[in-house]
C-alpha cells in the first residue's frame, strides 16, 4: 500500500490495492461480526456509525435503528447504586472533552432496552486525524457479570471466613494474654519466651483478620462511614498525641508541622501549653475511619525508620486541606511506589523483609480516603525516608457553619443518637 503514490497510474497495483482494501474491510468485518464484546463508532457530534451484533446482544438495539440516533439515546450507564452517570462520569463525555487518552470504566452498569441493568467494563477510545482532530470514538463494552458475581462471591467468603476466624483467635489471645500475666500464672523463663512469641503471632493473626474483614467491606461498599464536621487541625495534634508513644519507645522524635511555616516540637507544644495559631481546616469525614488511615501511616513511619524523626504536617488552600506524615527511614524503591497501594503489596527487600505486617494497610487506607473523594500518595527516597499525603476536599466557613448548624439541630431532635458513638467494625 505505500507504493500506492509511486504507482499511481499501474493498473494492476491499483487493482491489487483496491482489492487488499477490499479484504481487509472484509476481514474487519467477519471479526466485528463475530466477537462477543459490543463495538460501537460514533463521529464528532456523538452519532452513532457502526453497532456490531454484539453490542445489539448486549443493548437489545438493532443496529439499524441505534444507527444515526445520538449515542445517549442507546448507552444508558448507571453505578451501582442505580442513579444515571453524569457528564463527568460518563467516559464517552470525558472522551470528547479530553481527547487524548483511552478511558475505561469497569464499575458501570449499562440499561438496556426492556431496561435491565447489566454490569459492563468500557473502553472507550478517540479517533484522531492527522491534524489531531477528534473524527469519532471507539467503544468496546463487555458484559461482566460473571466476573461480578465471582467477584463478589469472593469478597463474601473472605469476609464470612474473617468475621468467624477472628472469635477463636481472640480467645487464644486472652487466654495466651492470662497465661503470661504473673498474678493468675506461674510459668518457667522458657515457656514465658515460646508464650510470648505465640502471642505475638496471634496478635498478628487477629489484625489480618481484622484487615481483611475491613478491606472486603471496603470493596463490596459497606464500609460504614458516619461523616460528619472535622477541624483537621485539633484532631490531628489530639491524635498524634495519643499515637506518639510507639515512637518516643523507639527513641524518634515526633514533631509538627501546623501550616504557619513553623515546626514545632509536639512534647514542648504539649508540656508548655504552647498555642499556634492557625487556619481551621474544616472537612466532612469519619473520624474514626480516618484514625485507622492515620494510625497506620503514623504506625509504618515508625516501623520503618530506626533513627530521626516522624513530622506530621497540615497545610492547605480554599479547596484541599493536605496532611503528610513524614520519615527519615527506610524509604521505598521506586518500582515499588506504582504498587504500594494495591491489596498484599508489601516490598520486599532486606530493610523491610524482618518487619511484620500484612500489606492491607496502605490499600485499606486509599479506599477509606477515595470514600471522601479524597487522594493518598507517597513521596519517598531510598535510604532517606518517605512522606505519604493525604488530601481531603476542604470546607468553607460557610459550608462549616452550615454542617454544624444541622449536626446541631439532628442532635437535638435525638439526643439519646448524640449520647451514643456509632458502632464502627
Ligand atoms: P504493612 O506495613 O502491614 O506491610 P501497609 O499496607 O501499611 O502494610 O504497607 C505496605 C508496604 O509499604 C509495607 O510492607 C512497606 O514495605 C511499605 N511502607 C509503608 N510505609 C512505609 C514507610 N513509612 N517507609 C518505608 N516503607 C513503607
């Protein structure tokens, strides 16, 4: 074919080639016929072009009549909770306002024609000519729903076998705990170092437990989550305060970093009473969800750091309030940045390998922080340490008045909910 411009008045190579393009129509053809998965074009201006038979299994719209009508009119995405896509959401929209990039979403639910909602993944992909200009867009869609339903199945089963292990290991812990303790027995040096050694282990196991519980609620989505107004700024010295023990044990200082370019030392703010004055960083979450985020990265910082000091840092602008939890440890290589988040990823190399853990708590943290449309992510180097920030979509004074006023007002009208804290598991 690229001897097309050269040949142009060659009878046979122009026979050749028309034939070539002929078959090769053909073949796009028989593939588009044949495949399972839905192949949908549409131009500019979101018309469709071309419905393969398997997005009309899928849709229940003959290609015919999905031909020349508007996309939206045939691609009815909703989420899992039935309520129909935004613009935003929409990856075909988000194609034709990006245009650069392929999109997928594999969480959307498509209605078909009789109305069924049937759980499909996307890929959604734009057509570019020569100048860069957007011709059309490629949708792939597939139906998922056995992919779901396994999915599903399980998460169940993780979270069954999690829920019902963790009673027994509890009762192993106590009992371990009771047989240790001086007053109610007596035991040999010997025996006290294998006891203590099984009690650490049993510990472990009650937190991976407890972690894999936690992380299969996270996916299935029913991870209780009661919101409400957070001044950012309180509750982090409150908690760091409580959390501190583990690293004044290690011998690391622990230090703060309030957003008003000045560092203070968290024993001396607490010993002298000092005040700092500074911003209110109002933002709508769980308290206790983001204790466990927080926890965990305070808890690593000091896992994975033998000398110097942890800094937790707040700072932020009208939209962001920004947490960081700061180390001067370990640190992590960068290959391993891109996976730190994902469920089990836990590096592996000699500065970490003797440190126990399960590798949930990073992930367990991101879907509790993209719970509040949130975003977590590291900064690290090697041998230097690392920082991990957590931004949350900030409150304005207004909007923070406005919160209070309601939490105000729904406690009034039940003060026995406003005596009782939510049950969290
Ligand atoms: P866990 O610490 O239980 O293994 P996490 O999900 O909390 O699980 O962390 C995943 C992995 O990320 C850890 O195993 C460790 O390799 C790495 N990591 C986390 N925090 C730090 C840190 N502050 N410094 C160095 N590495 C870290």
């Amino acid at each position: 074919m690229l001897g097309i411009g050269r040949h142009k008045d060659s009878g046979p190579v122009s026979v050749k080639t028309g034939a070539s393009l002929r078959d090769e129509q053909q073949a796009s053809s028989i593939i588009l016929n044949a495949i399972e998965d839905g192949v949908m074009l549409i131009d500019d201006k979101g018309v469709i072009d071309l419905f393969n038979p398997g997005a009309t299994k899928l849709t229940g719209w003959p290609s015919n009549e999905a031909r020349k009508l508007d996309y939206r009119s045939v691609i009815k995405l909703v989420n899992g909770k039935g309520a129909a896509y935004t613009a935003e959401q929409d990856p075909i929209q988000q194609v034709f306002k990006d245009q650069s990039a392929t999109i997928r979403d594999n969480k959307a639910f498509l209605v078909t024609r009789g109305n069924k909602q049937v759980p499909v993944s996307l890929s959604v992909s734009p057509l570019l000519d020569q100048n860069k200009k957007l011709t059309g867009i490629v949708t792939i869609f597939r139906d998922v729903t056995q992919e779901r339903t396994e999915e599903k199945q399980r998460t169940e089963f993780i979270s069954t076998a999690s829920h019902e292990m963790r009673t027994p290991v509890a009762a192993i812990e106590g009992y371990l705990a009771l047989a240790l303790n001086d007053r109610v027995s007596t035991v040999d040096n010997r025996a006290r170092d294998y006891l203590e050694k099984a009690h650490e282990s049993t510990q472990h196991l009650g937190k991976l437990f407890q972690d894999l519980l936690t992380s299969a609620k996270a996916e299935d989505g029913r991870l209780i989550s009661h919101p409400i107004l957070v001044d950012m700024g309180s509750y982090l010295e409150k908690l760091v305060n409580d959390l501190k023990f583990a690293a004044d044990k290690k011998g690391l200082v622990v230090e703060f970093d309030l957003g008003s370019n000045k560092v203070i030392d968290a024993t001396a703010s607490n010993k002298a009473g000092q005040k700092v004055v500074m911003p209110l960083y109002y933002v709508l979450v769980d308290p206790d969800r983001i204790r466990e985020v927080i926890t965990n990265l305070f808890d690593n910082a000091v896992k994975y750091t033998d000398q110097g000091k942890i800094t937790i840092g707040l700072s932020g602008d009208d939209q962001v309030v920004q947490m960081y939890i700061k180390d001067t440890g370990v640190g992590v290589p960068p290959e391993d940045i891109p996976h730190l988040f994902q469920k089990f990823y836990r590096v592996d190399n000699s500065a970490t390998r003797t440190i126990g853990g399960t590798g949930l708590g990073l992930y367990i943290g991101r879907k509790i922080v993209e719970l509040y449309q949130g975003r977590i992510w590291v900064e690290s180097e090697l041998g230097k340490g690392s920082t991990f920030y957590i931004n949350l979509p900030r409150l304005s004074t207004e909007r923070a008045e406005a919160e209070r006023q309601r939490e105000a007002a729904q406690s009034a009208m039940s003060p026995i909910n406003s005596l009782t804290t939510p049950v969290l598991q």
